[in-house]
C-alpha cells in the first residue's frame, strides 16, 4: 500500500525548507512572489494548502490575514532589522516565515 499522495507532499515540501535572510528573499520580493505566513501558522500546512490548491482553507487564511503577499512595509522593516526567514517553494510562490527568535535555528 502507498502513502497518501498529500502526506508524500508534506513530506516533500518538509525537507525543503531553509533558513533564508532578507538579501536572499530580496529577489523573490522584487518578483513579487513572496508570501509572509504568520508566526502562529504551520509553514509547511500553508505551503501544502497551496500546492493542492485548498482553496476554502486558503481563503480563509488569506481573509484573517494570517497568510498574505509581502507588502512594501514588510520590505522596508525587514530592510532595516535583517530578519532571518524559515522559508519553502509551493511554485511559483515563496513562503516565508520570519524567525522571531534567532537561536531557534540552531
């Protein structure tokens, strides 16, 4: 028997996250492709929502602003403090999720 095809996702998308900084996301930003994920909310749920097309749940996320496209003001305050991002492809998309406490990376 075979895993669920979206448990085969998550995993998948899982062990593609990364630690990104603000020069590196820069690029993608300016692409207007990135998608700021609230501290509170699962990375890899999020980026799973989209690559299965969860529309319903997507909305709702994207409604109570807990997922949303980076804005300008995301840029100029991350320009000014370097945040470093957990961050994942759900193509074309780039999610990212600021890292509040730095020495949880390690």
């Amino acid at each position: 028997m075979t895993k669920p095809i979206s448990k085969d996702i998550k995993t998948n998308l899982n062990h593609e996250t990364a630690t990104i900084d603000w020069n590196e996301l820069l690029k993608h930003f300016a692409r207007g492709v990135v998608i700021n994920v609230d501290a509170g909310m699962d990375l890899i749920d999020v980026a799973h929502g989209m690559a299965t097309d969860d529309v319903k749940t997507m909305e709702s996320w994207l409604k109570d602003g807990t997922v949303r496209r980076a804005s300008d003001n995301d840029a100029r305050d991350w320009t000014a403090r370097e945040p470093l991002f957990w961050c994942v492809v759900a193509a074309p998309w780039v999610l990212v999720q600021e890292q509040k406490d730095p020495a949880s990376l390690h």
